[in-house]
C-alpha cells in the first residue's frame, strides 16, 4: 500500500471500518511512513471532536445547504458515522468546490468565527482558480542557490525561486533557482544539479519530485486549502482573517495560518526545511477578484521570527512557452546511478555509518577514487576530486537520527588540503538492495 492508497483509507482505519486484509496493509504501511502517521493522528484528534461535537453540528444551520453543495459534485455511498458524513472522501478525493465545501463546514463546527471567515477567503480564492490552464510564479527563498529546493537557512541571502505550471490530466511543470533545476514536461521527470552538473531521472511523470511538494501545494490552491485548514481544525493551528489597504485603493484580505511542525524541538532537522518547520504563513487576496496575489512565510524560533520565503508575482492563465518544459542537459552531465553490488563488495554491507564514514574520508585522503566511488551514487568529476582529494580526517563522531529522515547522520571534521577546515554532519542512506551506507549529503 502506498502513501495515496493508505490516506484514502485512514478514515475508515479510524472509525474501524476496513475489512482485515486492507487494515493490516495500512497497518504496514503506517509503521513505516512517519507522514501518513501524522495525518492518522490528526484524523483520530478530528474524530475525538466531532464525536464529542456531534449534536451541536447537527444544529448548525450551515450543516445543510453545505451537504446539498457536496451531494451536487459527487454522489457515492457513505459509511454512516460522524467522520465519515461529513470527511471521507469529501475533504480528499473530491474536487476542489466540494471539498472546500466539506473543510468550511468543519471549521465553522468546530472553530471559532473568525477562524470559519478566513477558510471562506481562502475557498473563494480556490474557486476563483478552479479551471486555471497555467500559473506563473516569482519567488524568493533563503537558501543556498543549489541546495534542496525545500532546504532554508535563515541567515542566507535571498535567492530567486520560479515555477511554471500547466494543468490537465499530469501537466507539465518547471520548477528553478540558480544552481538547481527541475522539469516535468509529461513524460519524464528530470533535476540537473548545476554544481557537480548532476542529472537525475525519474522515466515517468511526477505531480511532484525532488523535495517540490511544498512549491506545488502553493500553486495547486485547492491542496493549500485542504492542508492548511484540515491542520488548522485538527492539530489546533492558528488561523485569522484580516484586511488591508493597498497603496492603489484595493483592499486586500490577509489570511495568516500559525503552523507547527511534527518534529521535537531537539530534532536536527527541525527548522530547516519547509515541511519540518514552524512558520507563520501570510496569504494575501484581492479582495474583489478573489485572487491570491502574494504570499509570506516566517520561520518562526526562540529568538524570534524571519521571513524566509515570499511570492511577488503570480501570473494565472498566461500562455506558457513549451521549451520552458524541455531541460537542455550537458553532453557530460554525470547521471545518478542505482547503487550496485559488485564482486568483493559485500564487506561494506557490514560496515557501521560511523565506519562508512571514515572509510569515505579516508579513501579522500588517498585520492582513491576508485574506493570513494563505493559510496558515492554518480560519477566523481574533477571538480569534486579537486575538492575532496588530499584532505585530513580530523574526527568521526556517533552517528544520530532524525525523524524526518531516513538514514542517519555522522559528525565529522576534515581539513582540505588547499587550507581551511569544515565541521558538519555527513547524510548517510542505506540502500535497500545492497545493504550498504551511501553518502546523501552533508560535504
């Protein structure tokens, strides 16, 4: 089962309601996907209150016309319980009109005015989109200009972000910032990393890829909407609805939702990339288009808040040029392979990430390029042979985890043989068919 097939079954996990075969299958998969446990967490705290709710709603005088609204855009069998009346399938799987309609009806049960006024500004804003053929967006992120497209740092400059979208069945999308870039014209699904001129390959079409996610659910507004205000109602995040003047006259609503990550204060990954963070989400709409015009996003910590990323332009419905969706790739670009076994080489599947470590480093030192290549996933170019060839090992610590991770991370300190000294922490992955550590980042 994977994470789209357990998500449309959690509801029914929580109520009960899934034959044996299905619920160990969501069991399975449950225990191994922190994210879809998070939202199994969330449904079970929704369920809590609307049970605890339940003849309050049905006083609601909101309760149906709503209900005829969602009846109008699918009508399908229902599991008679709470949750499922008024959440499955209606908040998920429908499209945008109805399930706006199914998390205005939630919110305005279960939180407090302001909070149901806001949801309505951003469902107007979903329906002012719902047949969108094209997005253009202009952004600024701070991070590193060829780093992961979701990786923020505070105390980075800006650099600009874009993405470029087609809707209709798979669509197209195009997604850069200076030294990365990532293209789904389709067909395929391709990244180049500009620094090390590293190119990977997904054969297929992806909605999204290469740490994205959190760029799309901003263009696909209906998403936003879902996720922003199921988490609002269900794990207690803030949301409030303000308006503004702007210079021209215009009035603008202003929609802020208080986010809080799933991760522990203590996490090493806590706050460092979009989805693992707590921020302060400002969307701004014009107030008679319906549009959203901008967004804001804060991170939010112990010495204070710091906008990290922002949206300055949006361009809706614009005719898009096609080569914007055909990366042109060098002739040499080094191309990420699939770890393999080769014969001698199941001595490193018994290797420690510590271990696996050194034996990097060290191989380094030695300019065993031969050696560095048992941990490495592309082809090793002379730009990085000039920047790892001939270092030190300084040190190797115990290697720690992080929830929103799946390897494990190793502190180590190296000197450079061209002067200078680097302490961080190396991201090791094991890979499932070889059994073996391999370097995801952290040089």
């Amino acid at each position: 089962m994977n994470c789209a097939e357990c998500r449309e079954n959690l509801v029914a996990c929580v109520e009960g309601l899934l034959e044996r075969e299905e619920l160990l299958q969501c069991q399975a998969h449950l225990e191994a996907c922190a994210d879809c446990r998070a939202e199994y967490a969330a449904i079970g705290h929704l369920q809590q209150q609307l049970v605890a709710r339940g003849q309050a709603a049905a006083e609601v005088s909101l309760v149906e016309p709503v209900m005829r609204r969602v009846r109008r855009e699918q009508t399908q069998p229902e599991r008679d319980t709470i949750m499922t009346r008024l959440f499955t399938r209606w908040g998920f799987g429908l499209s945008a009109a109805a399930g706006a309609a199914a998390i205005i009806l939630l919110t305005l049960l279960l939180s407090p005015k302001g909070q149901a006024t806001a949801a309505e500004v951003m469902t107007r804003g979903a329906k002012a989109v719902a047949k969108l053929r094209s997005l253009h967006m202009r952004c600024q992120l701070r991070t590193p200009p060829a780093d992961n497209f979701g990786f923020i740092k505070p105390e980075a400059d800006f650099v600009n972000v874009e993405l470029w979208k087609e809707f209709g069945g798979y669509g197209k999308w195009r997604i850069e910032k200076p030294g990365r870039v990532a293209v789904m014209d389709g067909q395929s699904t391709l990244m180049h990393i500009k620094p090390g001129n590293v190119g990977v390959k997904v054969p297929q079409p992806a909605r999204e890829a290469f740490d994205t996610a959190w760029l799309h659910r901003i263009a696909d507004l209906s998403d936003t909407i879902t996720d922003e205000l199921n988490n609002a109602v269900a794990r207690g995040w803030g949301l409030r609805l303000a308006e503004e003047r702007a210079a021209d006259g215009r009035t603008k609503s202003v929609v802020t939702v208080e986010t809080r990550s799933s991760l522990p204060d203590n996490d090493y990954l806590k706050n460092k990339f979009m989805d693992d963070s707590d921020t302060r989400r400002v969307y701004r709409f014009d107030a008679q288009t319906e549009l959203l015009e901008a967004v804001q996003v804060y991170l939010v910590g112990k010495a204070g808040e710091v906008l990290i990323f922002e949206v300055n332009q949006i361009d809706y419905n614009q005719s898009i040029d096609p080569s914007v969706f055909q990366l042109q790739l060098p002739a040499n670009v080094n191309w990420y392979q699939e770890p393999q076994n080769q014969p001698g080489d199941e001595k490193y599947a018994a290797l420690t990430p510590e271990q696996a470590a050194r034996a990097f480093f060290e191989a380094c030192g030695r300019e065993d390029w031969i050696e560095v290549g048992k941990f490495w996933t592309t082809p090793l170019n002379d730009p990085m042979k000039n920047y790892l060839g001939g270092l030190k090992l300084v040190s190797v610590g115990e290697s720690f985890t992080s929830a929103a991770y799946p390897g494990r991370y190793v502190p180590y300190e190296i000197q450079f043989k061209t002067g200078g000294a680097k302490k961080f922490n190396l991201a090791l992955k094991k890979d499932g068919k070889t059994g073996r550590w391999f370097v995801d980042g952290g040089i």
